[in-house]
C-alpha cells in the first residue's frame, strides 16, 4: 500500500502473524495511511479478527513491529497499552460489547472515562446525531434493535478521536439497507473524523466501496 510517510496511521514491518501454531498473515511491509481504508477479507477461518486484534494489539504477532501512530504498540506495558488503545483506536467488534446497565449516553460517557479522557455531552450529543440516533440517548442498549445497536457502537468508536477505526463484521448479518447504511456510516464518520478505516469482513456487497483490500488465506 502506501510508501514511508511520517503521517502512516498503522505500519507493519516483517510481521508474521500465527493463531495456534498456523501462519496465517507473513508481511515484510504493509502500511495504511492517515485517512485511508482498506477492506480484509478472506474466508471464515483465514485471521481475519485476530489480524484487528493484532492491528490494535489485543494479539501479538510471532514477530516485527506494529506502528499505530508511529508507536510501536507491544512496546509498551499492559496498562498504558489500554489507554494508548483507548484513545487511539476505535473497535466496532463483531460482537458489540455495549453496557446494559447503562443507558446510550452512559455507554458513550463510559468510553472516555476508561481512558481519562473529558469529553463534552454536547459532543456525545453529536456524535449520536451524526448516527441517527440522537433521540435514543436516554434509552438502555437492551432496548435497540440490531441495526440500532450497531450505530451507537460505531459512535462509541469515535468518541476519543480515534486515529484508526477496526470494525469486525459489521454488516454480514443484516439485510442490504442496513449493511448500506452502515457501510456508509463507518466509511462518512471515520472521514469526518479524520481516521484512517480498516474493516474486516466476508460480506462481499462491500467489496466494490473499497479500492484498497487485502486477501487473507484461509481454510474455511
């Protein structure tokens, strides 16, 4: 992908990538720039989700670095690898991890708290109308629907400015104007953002949206 930049959002340099003693990813260079976005696919079983997590470095890979600004992520200790996580890397993940006990804004709220960030309501406010979803900001997560849901994870995503966004699967389980809807969502808000974008799915109706991709292998 792109050259050496000092404004790359994620570098890999001589990675290889191995889940239960199975290589799944071997790269010697890959680099996304601030603002960009990528598509990796590949089919059920190929690392998919374990190359977000080493992208946001819940994985560690068997070797080489991982560059998320310019840090190399593994370098740092356990606790100050969760709060460089927290503020710089949004994740929508497959499985969207909301608070029930808390209502939307609460959930919001949450997100900067767990990394000592401030952030105005009005901004949270914000970032819920730029979703669709203003007017559900009081309600509990229980009481969304699917497609609901999955808004407000992506505003949760977004709430300490982020300078990547991972989302895992975000549209394989919903019908086409959800997945659009979606699709258009993550692509507009991380833009808007000024976050560079790396979604991970098999769903291929998102496949003509992204010029850059890159194909895991895979056994199915």
């Amino acid at each position: 992908m792109a050259g050496s930049t000092d404004v790359e959002a994620v570098t890999l340099e001589g990675v290889r990538l191995a889940v239960g003693g199975r290589l799944l990813l071997e790269l010697e260079r890959w680099a996304l720039p601030a603002s960009g976005r990528v598509l990796v696919s590949g089919p059920s079983g190929s690392g998919k989700t374990s190359f977000l997590q080493m992208l946001a470095g819940l994985l560690r890979p068997a070797s080489g670095r991982v560059l998320v600004g310019g840090q190399d992520i593994n370098e740092l200790p356990e606790a100050r690898r969760d709060v460089f996580r927290g503020r710089t890397i949004g994740f929508v993940f497959q499985t969207l991890h909301l608070v029930r006990a808390l209502n939307v804004l609460d959930n919001l709220r949450l997100a900067a708290f767990l990394v000592g960030n401030k952030v105005a309501d009005r901004r949270l406010l914000e970032l819920l109308e730029r979703v669709g979803l203003a007017d559900r900001a009081d309600a509990r997560t229980y009481e969304l629907s699917q497609g609901e849901a999955q808004r407000i994870a992506i505003a949760r995503a977004l709430v300490n400015t982020p300078r990547v966004v991972l989302a895992d699967e975000p549209t394989s389980a919903l019908d086409d104007e959800r997945a659009d809807t979606i699709r258009r969502l993550l692509v507009g808000s991380a833009a808007e953002s000024g976050a560079a974008l790396v979604v991970a799915t098999h769903d291929s109706r998102l496949v003509p949206h992204f010029e850059e991709r890159l194909v895991l292998g895979g056994h199915g």
